[in-house]
C-alpha cells in the first residue's frame, strides 16, 4: 500500500488493486471522501472530487509518485 498527506487529504492505494487504476481519498481527520479515477480525473460512485484535490493528484502524477 502507498499513502501520501498532501493539502489536508490522505491519498492511498494499493498495488495489483483492481481496475480502473484508481486511488482512495480521505480528509486528514480521517473522514472517507471517495476513488477517483487516474486515467480519466473523475470521482467513482457518484461522488466529485473538488479541483484542489484534481490539482493535487495530477500533480503528485507529474512528479511519478502515482
């Protein structure tokens, strides 16, 4: 399992874990936001994740750590 703590979110995932390549999201208070999608940006089961965190996972993609 990977785990990251960037702009007040946890950002984790598992390696092997199914598809599509996604990672889960909670705040840092632990609170459960969601998945999102790492091919396409956009939240899984209904749910939308804010830009800020867009802007982090894509960044955090540039920088090869997901």
């Amino acid at each position: 399992m990977g785990k990251i703590r960037r702009g007040g979110y946890i950002i984790f995932w598992w390696k092997g874990d199914h598809e599509p390549p996604h990672v889960h999201v909670k705040k840092t208070s632990g609170r459960k936001l969601g998945r999102v999608n790492l091919e396409t940006m956009e939240g899984l089961e209904d749910w939308t994740p804010s830009q800020k965190l867009i802007e982090i996972i894509e960044e955090l993609k540039r920088e090869g750590r997901l």
